[in-house]
C-alpha cells in the first residue's frame, strides 16, 4: 500500500512538472553569485554582426522545437545554409530557400551518416521529457555522431546539455537540485554526464553548452557567459538567447574546449 501511495504521488509530481513546464523548470529568473547579483561575472554575450560572412553549412540535430528551431530560423536569416534533422521532419513550422529538412535518428547511425559528413559544423539540441526510465539516447546517439564526424573529417561541434549535468549539478536551486533532478530527471542527465565524457575525450573541435532554465521570450542579449560556477545558482535564460550564443560562437570560432553555462 506504501509503494502504491509512493508511486501515485511521484506520477502526480511528474504530471505536475512536465505539464506545466514541459521539462524546463523555471527557476528565479536572474542567476546569483553567493546571494547576490551577477553583476560583472562571468562573459558577456558575443556580438553578431547584421549578417553571417563567411555563410557555413549547419547541420542542427533536432532542429523542428525548442533551440533547435531558434538556432534554424536565426541561422538562414543570417545566410548560413541550414539542414534540420529530427526523428519527426514533418513537424518543421516553416521553409526557407536555405533550410533543408530531413527525417533520422541519432541511435541508428546510417540515417545520419549523409547529413553529417555534407555539413561543416554539427550542433546537437536533441531532448527529451521527464522520465525515470533507462536513458541512452544522449550517449549512444553522441557516439554515433562523434564516428561519423572522425570519419568524414568533421570537426566542429556544439551539444547543449543542461543545469544538472557535470559540475553544473548543485547549482539549480533547492527545489530543483533536491526533487525535480534525482526524481524525475535522474536519468536523463546520468546520461548527459556519460555524453559530455565522450566529447570532451573525442578529437572534435567541442563546446557544450549547459543553458538554466528556459523559457520561450524573446532573445534579450544580456545573458552571462560563465566557464566558473563557484557561488553560482542558475536563473532564467530563454531559447531564443541560447539560439544566439551558439551562432555566435559557432561564426566567431569562440570557446572551443570549453563547457559554458548561460543564463540571466
């Protein structure tokens, strides 16, 4: 009776949460360090110029939602040529001359090998919702994504993780790092913590990215860039500014080898 009672109050929470949030639990909006501002910590955003040149060949996995989507819109409206690959193609809102749409899947590595090896830069934003059960999907998936990268002689690639994985852990706030991460999140980022391992021991020109809790505003541009999270507790930062940091970082060749946290 105990074990039902358990079971039926974490599939209320787990209801809860990815109902009203979709999996993106929405902290304080602005960030701290040790209690107080983030004022001067940290980098600021990059500048981008009114538009992209040299124009690259991107290639964005899970590119029809969330930063995905934000980082296709914003990449061919700078000019740079565009492939979305996703699991569901059809789901993609919009066309444009410079995007090209395809249907694959990280865990089957043969419906990615084109799509990789035709793109300069690969820039990974797969996700999935809340779940307690076995994940491998960011793990195996990166261990495909890396082969065919050494492979075909790609080297650039930019991952987005998330609070939570790495030593990012224990900087989500309480309710975040004491519930919603080892009940409902658990394994999703024990297998984010195997995918960054892999990237950081691969010979890819790498930058993961660890954004705080997202929202769907508008990009606002004034997000901190932080490499050190010593004092630090996450806050809000939106898709759209996650979108902007990784073309900037992408055109700009900025923070290779490097793991960066964002949020406001």
């Amino acid at each position: 009776m105990l074990s039902h009672t358990f079971n039926g109050l974490r599939a209320v929470l787990l209801f809860v949460v990815v109902g009203i949030t979709g999996c993106n639990i929405q902290g304080n909006s602005e960030g701290s360090k040790d209690g107080g501002s983030l004022e001067g910590v940290g980098s600021a955003p990059p500048t981008l110029s009114t538009t992209a040149e040299p124009s690259l060949n991107l290639l964005v996995i899970g590119g029809t939602s969330g930063i995905g989507l934000e980082i296709v819109r914003r990449s061919v409206a700078r000019g740079h040529r565009v492939t979305a690959l996703a699991r569901r193609p059809e789901r993609m809102p919009f066309f444009h001359p410079q995007l090209t749409v395809l249907g694959g899947d990280v865990l089957d590595a043969p419906s990615i090998t084109n799509a990789i090896s035709q793109n300069d830069v690969i820039i990974s934003t797969i996700g999935m919702g809340a779940t307690r059960d076995p994940v491998n999907v960011f793990s195996e998936g990166m261990k495909n994504t890396l082969a065919i990268m050494n492979a075909s002689n790609k080297a650039r690639l930019v991952t987005v993780t998330g609070i939570g994985a790495g030593d990012s852990k224990g900087h989500g706030g309480f309710f975040y790092d004491t519930v919603i991460l080892p009940l409902m999140l658990k394994t999703i980022y024990d297998d984010k913590d195997i995918q960054e391992t892999l990237i950081k021991k691969s010979a890819a020109e790498w930058t993961i990215v660890r954004p705080g809790f997202l929202t769907d505003s508008p990009a606002e541009n004034r997000y901190h860039v932080l490499t050190n999270l010593d004092g630090v507790q996450s806050g809000n930062i939106s898709r759209a500014d996650v979108a902007h940091f990784i073309i900037g970082a992408v055109e700009q060749g900025l923070y290779i080898e490097e793991t960066v946290f964002l949020t406001n």
